[in-house]
C-alpha cells in the first residue's frame, strides 16, 4: 500500500511539475493551452525599454551636433511605429 501511494505521489510530481512550469512560461504563446490574456500583454519589458530609448534619445542630442558638416558615417536607428507611442524622435541630419 505504502508502495502505491509513492509511486502514485511520483506519478502527480511528474504531471504538475511540467504542467506549473508551462503554466508560468507559455502564457504569452496565443497557440498555447497555457494562453493567459490577463498576463500575456504586460508591458514589463516595454516599459523598460521605453525609459532605456528616451535616456539614449536624451544623452544623444547634445552629440548630434558634434559630427560637423561632413560626417564620415551616418547611423539610423529603426523602429516600429506605434499606434499610442512614438519612442524615437526623427533626426533629419544625415
């Protein structure tokens, strides 16, 4: 009896373990069982990298100007446009 209950104990561990796992890292995946629309749109990582762009975009307008009138190389950074957030001010200099 003592038998059965562990092996039945086993048994569980190893279902909820892969099941707690994909739980916690698929509910961003639309095509997953784990989907969670609650969670899935937190813009955590946006959120970070929205103050990351605006402290570059700040650092970088004193050194626009510095290039001269002939610059050696120009640089673009590309973005996505947004439809409630523009993250990169448009720089006409190159």
């Amino acid at each position: 009896m003592r038998s059965l209950l562990r092996k039945l104990a086993l048994c569980l561990a190893c279902i909820a373990l892969p099941v707690w796992y994909s739980h916690s890292h698929f509910y961003r995946d639309p095509g997953s069982a784990f989907f969670d629309r609650n969670r899935a749109f937190e813009q955590k990582y946006s959120q970070y990298r929205k103050a990351e762009v605006q402290k570059f975009v700040d650092a970088g307008e004193g050194v626009a100007g510095k290039a001269g009138t002939k610059p050696s190389i120009c640089v673009s950074f590309s973005s996505v446009r947004r439809k409630h957030a523009q993250y990169l001010e448009v720089w006409e200099s190159c």
